[in-house]
C-alpha cells in the first residue's frame, strides 16, 4: 500500500509539471505558426534582436538592456510581494479583529484599494506620496503594487482562516492555549494549505501587474521593449519576446504552487 500511495503522488506531480509545460508548448507551436504564415507579408530580423538580450566581449557576457530590465521587474515583483504580504496579513487581521474600528478603517481601506484601477493608484502615490516621503518611482511602484495587490491577498487570508473549522480554535483554547499562540500555531498552519492556489494566483497577477510601471517611468521589462521599438521598428520581434519572458515568470511561479498544492493533498 505504501509502495502505491508513493507512484500515485509521483504521477499527480508529474500531472502539475507536464501541464504548464505542455501550455508553453503549445503556445510555442502556435508563435511558430504565425511566424510562418506571416513570413510572405512581413520580413523577420530576429538576428538584431539578440544583441539587446546580451552580447559575449572577449569571452565575458555582457548584458543588454533587456536582460537589465528583467533584473528591475524581478527585483520589483519581489518587493511588491513582500509588501502585499505584509499588508495583506495586516489588512485581514484587523477584518478579522474584535475591534469596530479597525474593521470599519479595514473595509473602506481594502474598498478603496479594489475598487479603483491600479494605473490610477500608481499615479495617485507617483504625484502625490512619493514627492512628500521622499522616494523614486521604484518604491512608488512598490508602494502601489504591493498595496493593491495585498488588498486581495487580505481576502485571500481572511476566507482561509475562516475556512478552518470553529472545532479547531475550541481544541486549542481548551488546551489552555493563548489566543495568539493558537492561532500562530494551530490555525494559520491550516489556513495557508488552503490559500495556497489563491496565493499562487495572486502573484501571477502581480507578475503582469508589473508591466503597468512603465507608465511611472519605471525601467522594467516593457518600458525598454517600447523604447527599443521605438529605436529599431522590430515591434513584432520584441513583443514576442517580452510575452515569451512573461510566460516563462508566471509559469515558473505556478508549477512550484501546484506541486505544493497537489503534495498537501495527497
């Protein structure tokens, strides 16, 4: 039996890898094909594409600006989601709170937050609180991402520890634990099983969020896509592979959550 349960838990990962892995083969048969019915009507240059991914000097790789802009939207991503979980995990606590007050500053909080567009709020805190605290607009964009983001990384939170059973808190407390203690140790453990495809979900949004910053003047991946179009005219070249870079982010983020999510299951 246990000689069965290992193969079956082998065969549900290898199901949650070779399924985004077989979406970006499909996606690449479909860029293949387009790239071919269209060779009669448009003359392809991805020879001059390559150079702004990077070039070899003397046998030392230099990078080009393209790779440069993967650094800032990686480093950007991962700040944005630190913030989103801070925020986010403060946000649902204080919905979750005995306190009037802070559930009332909580809902037209996270109301606010979800119910406007983001490219409005990066603009919002780029403008108006940047210039007063005194930051660039990286953090600004950081500031903005992981505020919005973390609005919905808040409900994400609350509906899982909601999700726990009321039993589980009454074991606890009999036991003579502290609230704070059960719910570090008890309830919380619990409640990210069951966000964990949410969460995942999340940061894919957040990885494409990123691409708004250009508008903030932020130097990420889009912003030096449209600025090396602006310079060569190679649109399709380089939109393609700005696509392809985020397909590869975001699938790199949900094949570990889906393994992780099917090894909780099994």
């Amino acid at each position: 039996m246990p000689d069965r349960c290992v193969v079956f838990a082998r065969r549900e990962r290898l199901k949650a890898l070779w399924r985004p892995v077989l979406l970006l083969a499909l996606m690449l048969a479909l860029v293949l094909w387009f790239m071919d019915t269209a060779s009669e009507q448009y003359r392809w240059q991805w020879y001059r594409v390559w150079r702004f991914v990077g070039v070899w000097e003397e046998g030392v790789f230099q990078p080009g600006p393209l790779l440069e802009a993967l650094g800032v939207t990686l480093k950007l991503t991962l700040a944005s989601l630190a913030l989103s979980l801070f925020s986010g995990a403060l946000f649902a606590g204080m919905r979750l709170s005995a306190s009037p007050v802070a559930r009332t500053l909580s809902f037209f909080t996270l109301g606010a937050l979800r119910n406007t567009p983001l490219l409005m709020q990066l603009f919002m805190v780029y403008f108006v609180v940047a210039p007063v605290i005194g930051v660039g607009p990286f953090w600004a964009a950081v500031i903005s991402l992981g505020l919005f983001e973390g609005a919905y990384v808040a409900e994400i939170f609350r509906a899982g520890v909601m999700g726990v059973p009321r039993g589980q808190w009454e074991a606890a407390l009999s036991l003579g634990m502290p609230v704070r203690l059960a719910a570090r140790d008890v309830i919380v453990p619990q409640a990210m099983r069951q966000v964990l495809p949410a969460l995942a979900g999340q940061l894919v949004s957040l990885v494409k969020d990123t691409s708004l910053v250009s508008a903030i003047a932020v130097a990420d991946l889009t912003m030096r896509t449209r600025v090396i179009i602006t310079d060569t005219f190679l649109s399709f070249e380089m939109w393609l592979l700005a696509a392809a870079v985020y397909l590869v982010l975001t699938s790199l983020v949900s094949i570990p959550a889906r393994l992780l999510e099917r090894k909780e299951h099994i």
